[in-house]
C-alpha cells in the first residue's frame, strides 16, 4: 500500500444529494469498506472557477482524498473516474516518502 493524493474535479450542477452519493461512490471505490481506519481522508474545496471549460462547463466541485491504494489497482480506478459520467477531470499523484 502507497499514498496517494487523488483531486476529482466533479460537475457543479449536481445537487446536494447527488454530490454526495456520486463522493461516495468514489470514497468505496479508492478504499473500498476502510474509512474506518483512517487509509482515506476527503477534503472537500468546494465550488471552484475551471481554468478553460470543460463539457461546457466553466466551474467544477473539487474534492481532494488522500488515501493508501494498492498500486496494482490504480489502473482499474483511474478507467473507472474516465468513465465516470459525474467527474470532469481527475488526477493521482504519489505522495513522496
């Protein structure tokens, strides 16, 4: 297990309902069943101006996890957010040791 820093950028027009399942539904799918143990924190930014649209969509909800994934399983994650209708753009990144 590594950790890694994972920003989702998510679409703004989802109400409040659907943001949070769609964060959810990311949360089980970075650490599946082990919030409990502290393996993945999320911090949420908010509402945030894009820098270029995307989608034509000129803002975005940010939420920025920190989590331990197994390295085995970035690429099944990362296909799973590029097929995510509800995430704009995403971005992992290894945090150093």
């Amino acid at each position: 297990m590594r950790d890694y820093e994972v920003t989702v950028v998510i679409q703004p027009q989802l109400d409040e309902a659907e943001r949070n399942q769609a964060i959810e539904r990311l949360s089980n799918l970075l650490v599946p069943g082990s919030k409990e143990d502290g393996a993945l924190t999320a911090n949420h930014w908010g509402v945030r101006q894009l820098a270029y649209p995307i989608r034509k969509f000129t803002e975005g909800y940010y939420v920025l996890y920190e989590a331990q994934i197994d390295p085995t399983r970035l690429r099944d994650i990362e296909r799973s957010m590029q097929y995510n209708e509800d995430v704009l753009r995403y971005l992992v990144v290894r945090k150093e040791e």
